[in-house]
C-alpha cells in the first residue's frame, strides 16, 4: 500500500529499484549526498521493483547486450563517480533478494542490507538469487540467520513486494532507478517523476527543493 503518513520530513524520495540492475546502485552516490545535504528535512523511501520477474527470461550474461552497455555506459559511468563495478558472472531473478531487504527494513537494517547486496552482485560477483549468498549478506549486516532463512523460505515478504510492484504500475514506472519527489504526505501521483541514473546536483536536487518549498 501506498504510505502517505506524515513525518518530520520535508520532502520524501520514493525510488523504485532492482538489486541487478547497474543504474540503481550507480544511483547511490546521489541519494547519499542528497541525504547527507538536506537531512531530516527528507526521506527517501526505497520500493522493490523486478526488472524480469519470472517468467520473463533472464539476460545472457556473457550475451552482446550486456556487454555494450556495460562497455558504453556503465563502465564509464562508475568511473565518474569512482565506483568499481563488475559485469556479474550470473544474472539471477532478484525477487528473493528484494524480500530479504524488506525483513532487514522490519529488523532496522535495510540501508545495510541495500548497500550490501549490490555490493555482493555488482564487486564480489555472487550470486543474490540464491538463499545461501542471501544469507551471507545478511548474516554480514548483523541480520540472524535462522530468522532470515524463515522469513525467505515462508515468503513472508512476497506480498510486500509484489505490492510495490503493483503501484509501479499504476504509476507508470516501466524502467528502474524511477524516483518520485514530493512534498511528505503527498501522494505519489502528484510527486514529480525522474528516471535513470542522475548526476549529483541535477534534477533530484532541484525536485527535492521544489517539494520543500509546497510544504
């Protein structure tokens, strides 16, 4: 369901991503020193989206495709931003891994899960669509093993995700990072829509100014 509560916030960032997809972990960088700039003044509100939930295939990973754009786009882009990304070996469903994030987000540690499991697929080249890794990573953020497992294996969080998703469509989001920007309480129908990967100081910051300023 979609959280329109109110908080001491400002401005509320709400971005649709997926955990194999480049781009969103490329957009990290951004939403960190937006967050660091503003503050509690907003908050970002992170939602699951998958690229290809089944039965859609999965990309080749040693297929052209993902070679031309890592090659033309985020190679170059992780560069500029001094991060070190690696074409991952697999290409995995991510449906378990966005469900994993959403039990560290009710244990208080999603912004640990979030960052770790890109780290784990796009730096160390493992593989988050399997439970074992899954647990890894949230055995290393201080998440309990066994409570995680239960909780993946249970889909406790299926519905959780799956509602995110169903609101991404509603709101035309067909591509990830999608980031609506609005005022806290807004609804997101109403936030200003921005997509891709954006360049610290473009129009997420400008966004966030203009919400702030309708509050």
């Amino acid at each position: 369901m979609e959280n329109n509560e109110r908080t001491k916030a400002g401005a509320r960032v709400t971005v649709f991503s997926d955990y194999v997809c480049p781009f969103c972990y490329l957009e990290e960088p951004d939403l960190a020193r937006v967050r660091e700039e503003y503050g509690d003044a907003i908050e970002v509100d992170w939602r699951a989206y998958e690229l290809r939930p089944d039965p859609i295939p999965t990309l080749d990973p040693d297929g052209e495709y993902l070679h031309r754009v890592w090659n033309a786009s985020v190679y170059p882009m992780a560069e500029s931003l001094g991060m070190t990304l690696r074409l991952p070996p697999v290409q995995p469903r991510s449906r378990k891994a966005l469900e994993a994030a959403e039990y560290a987000r009710e244990e208080g540690k999603f912004d640990e899960m979030h960052t770790s499991l890109f780290r784990a697929f796009f730096e160390d080249g493992k593989d988050i669509g399997k439970e074992e890794t899954l647990l890894e990573v949230g055995a290393s953020v201080g998440l309990d093993w066994g409570k995680l497992r239960a909780a993946l294996e249970e889909g406790r969080y299926t519905e959780k995700v799956l509602d995110d998703e169903q609101l991404a469509l509603r709101l035309g989001v067909g591509s990830v990072p999608t980031m609506f920007v609005g005022a806290a309480g807004e609804p997101l129908q109403n936030a200003e829509m921005i997509t891709g990967a954006q360049p610290y100081g473009g129009r997420i910051g400008a966004a966030v100014q203009r919400a702030l300023s309708r509050r």
